[in-house]
C-alpha cells in the first residue's frame, strides 16, 4: 500500500500567512524526504483559514525542492477558471515537475468563492462536468480544436487568428502521455459522481471526514463505472484519507490527537463540523441517516473519526479500517495545523517509517 498526504491545509486564525505557507511548504518537503508517494494540496480563494489560493501555483514552488514525490492539486476548482487556462497551465506544471503531476479535479464547493466569482446561482457540478471535457478535448486535439461545450459557455477554437506556420494558435500538451492521473475527491456516501469516475478512468480519493461506513460505498459505485466502460476496476487507483496521528507515547497521542483544548484535530473538527452544518452536510458525520442532529458532537466525531495512538495501535486501527473498507491503494495522512511542530514532525516520521511496515506485514500474513 502506498503512502500519500493530503492537506486542505486549514490553520488557527491569527496566524501570519507567510508563515502558515512556510509550514504547509515544510510539510510536503518532508513527505517528500520520507518516501510519501504523492502530496493533494486543496485551495480556496475566500477562507481566511483554508488559504491556499491555488494549489498549483503552491506546488509549482515545491517542483526543486521535493524532488521525489508527486505533486498533486487537491484539488483545482473547475467551476473557477475557464477550462483552456487550466489545461494550458497543467500541462506546463507537468512540464515542469518532470512528469510528476497528478490532476486533482473537483467543482470547488465553498459558496463565498463561488459568489466572489460571480457564479453562486450556477449549477458549479453542470461547470466542472463541462469543464474537464473541454480540457481532455484539448489535450487530446490539435488547432483550431473547434470545441464546442454543452451549453456554450465553454467553447474553444483558434482557427480565425491561428497561424501555424509562426507557432500561434497551438494549446500545449502535458508531458505525461497521454494525460496525466486524474483524482477526483469523494466526498458523499454512494457517490453517483464515483461511478462518472469509472468510466472515464478517474481516480477516487475518498475523504478523510467520511465515516468509514461510508467511505466503503465509494468502491462498488466505482466498480458500477468500470464494468459500465468493460474494464476491471483495480483497487490500487482507490485512494483513503484518514485523519492520523502517531506518538512515542498513548498518553502524547490522546492529547495531542484529541483531548487537549489546543488540539489541532480538536480545532479540525469543530470547524469541520460547523462548516458542514452550515451547508447542511451534517449527515456525513451520522452513523446512521435517521439520527437526529443533537447526536452529532465533537467528541464523537473525533472518536469516529481520528485514529491516534503508538504506531502499533494506530496499524492495528488501520488494519481494522481496512477490513470494513476493502482493499484500497494508497492510505492518505491528512495533514494539519503544526501546532507542535515537533510533534506533528515525529507524527508523519512514524507514519511512515514504523506504522506503514506494520500495516503491509499484516497485508502480507508476516
């Protein structure tokens, strides 16, 4: 099983914003230097918490500086730029990191960035879907491309002032043939949009604040998509988050990864669960429909949600996780706050020196 990270990235309020972009930098700069395979970071134009802006022009300062790993949008919001400006700057970035871009899709869900844009009363979902049409249609195309997108918004040609002979009118190509990885981010129970996955050879990356009842739908809606396009669906392109913390001690572990008032999963949650409430999404965190909101609190997301401990305690959850989940391909830390440093350092060090070897020495029957 493969080892990746996953940053929203979400930070405490007050917090410089050259520093939490330093921090978020160091985060995949260490993944990279632990032998991670790949590092999602996500981006939002109006959270003041979540504020990475665009994910691509962040990891694009990462392209020399984490050599190894690859670089992953977490994702580009489709809905917000017209679809030839990304697939032209995608196909640059995968140009610049060598071959090391995966293209994380989704169709940016928070509304006050849709709103800033202009585009709140739009059906985001009818966008992203027209979206990344055009851009395969691109990739996949030569001038004038000619493209015409479902409703009109999104149409691309160059043929009344292309002139090939000088080199104008051309879009360019990524490196990586003949496209890169395409990951789109799961973040409902029995996703229809799974299956769209399926059959366009996407990737699921399955969210980590899913309960894991819910994340273990996500790979029969993927296998419907697969079977619908005659190809065998293969666990390896199924990606889990999870919200991890490992500790030299059970005692360091509880705290830092739940009890303690200054907890960065603690402050997770509770906007997490905020948030969601707010877009009436609080059913994400209920272990079954029917239960009335008041079940819903912090303490029992956090135990439902954050697998902390020794590296032995925390492989025994992830074995356990996986057994109700199926087979999966690559495990995803979420990364968070560095609250303590030290400790957020040790936790991702663990992670994947001590927990990782643990988890594929049960897979193994060693």
């Amino acid at each position: 099983m493969r080892l990746g990270y996953f940053a929203m990235p979400l930070h405490r309020p007050g917090r410089l914003w050259t520093e939490t972009l330093h921090e978020d930098r160091e985060a995949v700069i260490l993944a990279d230097r632990l032998g991670f395979h790949d590092a999602f970071i996500g981006e939002h134009l109006t959270d003041n918490l979540e504020n990475i802006t665009n994910s691509m022009l962040f990891l694009a300062t990462l392209v020399n500086d984490a050599p190894r790993i690859k670089l992953a949008t977490g994702t580009t919001n489709l809905s917000h730029q017209h679809p030839a400006l990304v697939a032209a700057n995608a196909a640059m970035f995968d140009h610049l990191t060598g071959g090391r871009f995966i293209f994380g899709i989704s169709p940016g869900a928070l509304p006050s960035d849709a709103e800033v844009l202009g585009i709140l009363d739009e059906d985001r979902n009818a966008m992203f879907a027209e979206a990344i049409e055009v851009i395969l249609k691109i990739w996949e195309g030569e001038p004038p491309y000619d493209i015409v997108s479902a409703s009109g918004r999104f149409n691309v040609s160059t043929r009344r002032s292309m002139d090939l002979p000088l080199g104008v009118g051309y879009l360019p190509k990524p490196l990586q043939s003949p496209r890169p990885e395409i990951v789109g981010t799961v973040v409902a129970p029995f996703s229809k949009g799974v299956v769209e996955m399926g059959r366009k050879d996407f990737h699921p990356l399955s969210a980590n604040f899913l309960l894991p009842q819910w994340v273990a739908t996500h790979w029969g809606k993927y296998v419907e998509g697969k079977q619908a396009a005659g190809v065998e669906a293969d666990p390896a392109d199924w990606r889990i988050a999870r919200t991890v913390f490992v500790a030299d001690t059970e005692q360091e572990a509880r705290a830092y990864g739940r009890d303690d008032a200054n907890s960065p999963y603690r402050f997770y949650y509770e906007q997490m669960l905020r948030k969601m409430t707010k877009l009436g999404r609080l059913g994400l965190f209920k272990r079954d429909r029917n239960e009335p909101d008041e079940a819903i609190t912090i303490e029992r997301v956090l135990d439902d949600l954050v697998i902390c401990g020794t590296a032995e305690q925390v492989a025994e959850q992830l074995v356990a996780f996986q057994e109700e989940t199926g087979p999966f391909g690559e495990l995803v830390y979420a990364g968070l706050d560095w609250v303590d440093e030290k400790l957020a350092r040790r936790s991702m060090e663990l992670m994947a020196t001590e927990v990782m070897p643990l988890v594929e020495r049960h897979g193994s029957g060693a």
